[in-house]
C-alpha cells in the first residue's frame, strides 16, 4: 500500500489536526479547519490517479453571461485540474502543501481522465463521480467562515444551478452582499442573500453618518463630516463589521497603523473582480467614495 506523503516532519505532521476520509465514506463535502492534514482512501480501495480542481478566480456575471473574461454563459464556471499523485490507492494531503491551498475550497477527484480545465454548470462534486469539495477555514467564527470562499471566483448576482445548488451556499464562488450574508447563515442564522443595499435590513448603524479619508495621501484616516475620526476596538469598529460603499460592501478584517483609528492600510475581506481576497480599503476598488458602517443585528 502506498502512501503519496509530502516529505514533512513527523513531529510537524502531529501538530496538525488530522482527519480521515475512508473509501466508504466519501460523501460529497467536508469543511476542516486549518492547517491539517487529511488521509484519504480512494473509494473503489484500488491505485487510482489523483487531481485536485481549482476554480479559476475570475469575474462572471449572471446578470450578463458570457461577458467576464472567460466569456463563459450564465452558471458556467472554469476549474483547472492539476495531478497531484498517481497509481496509490491513499494519500495524505497537508493544507498548503502540494498543491492544497491553506485555507479556501478545492475539489479532489479520485481516478478522474486526464484533463487541464474542465467546464461545469453544476457543482464538481454533484456532477462528476468521485469526486469531493474541501473547504478549508482558520477557525469557526464569522471570519474563520468567510475564508471557505477563499479561491473562488466573484459570481454577480449568485443564483441556482440547473440541479438547485445555491452558488454561494455551494462554495462556487460568490458576489460582495454574498460573502458577508455567507458567514451568517454558516454560523446558523437565517438571512437570505440580497444585494448590497437589500442587506441592511439586517444590519444596524456603527459611527455617526458616512465617513470620507482625509487628505492625508499617506494615512487616509476616515472622518465624517465633522472631522471625527472611525474609532477601531472598545465601542469602535470591530473584526466582522460592515463597511458599506452603496453598490459594495465590505467586511472589516484588521487595524493596522495608524492603529486605533480606521484608515486606509486597514485590512478587508471581500469578494469583487477575481472573488473572495484580502486588502487593504486603500486597494479595494472603492477607495475615496463615502462608506457607512454597519454591525449585524444579531
């Protein structure tokens, strides 16, 4: 029996949180948190090829198929597959090793032919035998959830396939009312996915008014109309907030300097052009336009 392991420590393998995947309990998803290492039997028990499937981030558009730069018709997403193992019958895969990403979803398929992209209108895992999703995330919390998009394309508008899945619900990929509405229902709550301004309902006001930066080409502290300044921690802004900008929002991820105040080297996540990333507000795409902040209700 062969068994396809990244040349890594024994004691560093340990440290991970481990998980097992045996021939006759392949189902069609699994969410671990990472880093961690995932043992996995093929399902027929025999030496099989192994590929691993990555959606290609781009941007589509189910309000104007075909239109992004894939130019791709509604629902029709492009994954690449890339052979990671070949003739073993169990592998050991290691989140960020060989192919893995660290956190985000992926597809693993288990003696699949030998291809470089694949089209697909349904869910790899719903359309194709033998093959799984994993998502990976850092944690349960709202962010840690957010992270399972990682690696997923920007899909406006998110919609049913032909077979039902609910495209973000599905981890194909999302838009930015998405990904925030995303985390929510993960942690159980019942919140639909709207768009940008449909989500407030859900949403109560942090701050006093719309906050713009400030001169400061260097800091681009935000100040409301008074010149206060958006306070981050105590009974400021928190990790997990709404940054609203009207036709996008995104989620408050980390204060970085000038620390205490929100600026714009502070970090986001958000899903906009090639999907679901981290970034600096100065790099979102919406820099400089009037942004209100939100908190969620619940």
């Amino acid at each position: 029996m062969a068994l396809g392991v990244t040349v890594l420590s024994a004691v560093f393998i340990f440290l991970l949180s481990s998980h097992y995947i045996g021939s006759r309990q392949w189902a069609s998803e699994f969410s671990f948190v990472a880093p961690c290492s995932i043992h996995v039997v093929s399902p027929c028990g025999e030496d099989v090829r192994w590929q691993i499937l990555i959606p290609v981030r781009d941007h589509y558009d189910n309000m104007l198929p075909g239109t992004g730069p894939v130019g791709l018709g509604v629902d029709t997403l492009l994954y690449t597959v890339s052979s990671i193992f070949d003739n073993q019958d169990e592998i050991l895969l290691i989140s960020g090793e060989n192919g893995v990403p660290e956190l985000g979803t992926f597809y693993l398929a288990s003696g699949m032919q030998n291809l470089d992209t694949l089209h697909l209108v349904d869910p790899p895992h719903s359309s194709l035998p033998d093959v799984i999703q994993i998502s990976l995330r850092p944690d349960d919390t709202y962010i840690g959830f957010l992270y399972e998009l990682i690696n997923t394309p920007f899909l406006m508008a998110p919609r049913r396939t032909p077979d039902g899945s609910q495209q973000s619900d599905s981890r194909l990929g999302t838009d930015c009312a998405g990904l925030a509405v995303y985390g929510r229902r993960r942690q159980g709550f019942d919140c639909l996915y709207l768009g940008p301004q449909g989500i407030t309902e859900y949403l109560i006001p942090v701050g006093d008014g719309s906050y713009l930066p400030d001169s400061d080409a260097e800091t681009g502290i935000f100040r409301n109309e008074y010149g206060c300044a958006v306070s981050v921690g105590n009974d400021g802004l928190h990790p997990g907030d709404i940054l609203h900008f009207g036709a996008q929002v995104s989620v408050f991820l980390e204060d970085r300097e000038v620390y205490g105040v929100l600026d714009s080297q502070d970090l986001v996540i958000q899903s906009w052009f090639s999907g679901p990333h981290v970034c600096t507000i100065r790099n979102n795409g919406f820099f400089g336009l009037p942004v209100r902040l939100y908190r969620w209700s619940q």
